[in-house]
C-alpha cells in the first residue's frame, strides 16, 4: 500500500513559501547557476529571479550568438548541469 502524504499549506504558517524566499536559497541557487555559467564557458550568463513571488529561480542563457550556436550543436548547458550540483 502506497503511503499517501497531504501538506497542509495554508496551516503551515506559509513555511513552504518563506523556505522557498529564503535568502540562504536564494544565493544557493544563484551560486550554482553561476557555477553552471562558468562551466559552460564564455556567452552564457546566469540570471537568478524571483520572477513567479513563490520561489527562487536561476536561469543560465545563451547572451552571444555564438553560444547560441554552440549550445544547439554541443548540448553544452546539459553538458555543465553538474557543475551545479556541489
């Protein structure tokens, strides 16, 4: 039998919401988008948001068109995904 769990949102105090805001999360995020711009090499950029209020983001984009190309041909930011990860 599967073991089912219901988070109680509203009772919790908005814990979910403030963990997801929480400063400490955000630069962990932007620290590892950074570290996966980095890997990926020269054209890419990292840009931590806030953008949807219920969580810290981070995207890391293409900015030249050069890396644009290189990254459709190479897969380069899957390639850098790990560099994430620590």
């Amino acid at each position: 039998m599967a073991l089912r769990i219901v988070w109680n949102y509203r009772g919790s105090g908005n814990a979910f919401r403030a963990l997801r805001l929480d400063p400490k999360v955000q630069a962990d995020i932007a620290r590892r988008a950074e570290a996966v711009a980095d890997a990926a090499g020269e054209g890419f950029e990292a840009f931590p948001t806030t953008t949807p209020r219920n969580r810290a983001r981070a995207a890391v984009v293409p900015v030249t068109a050069e890396a644009a190309v290189q990254n459709a041909r190479e897969n380069t930011l899957i390639r850098a995904l790990d560099a994430g990860k620590a």
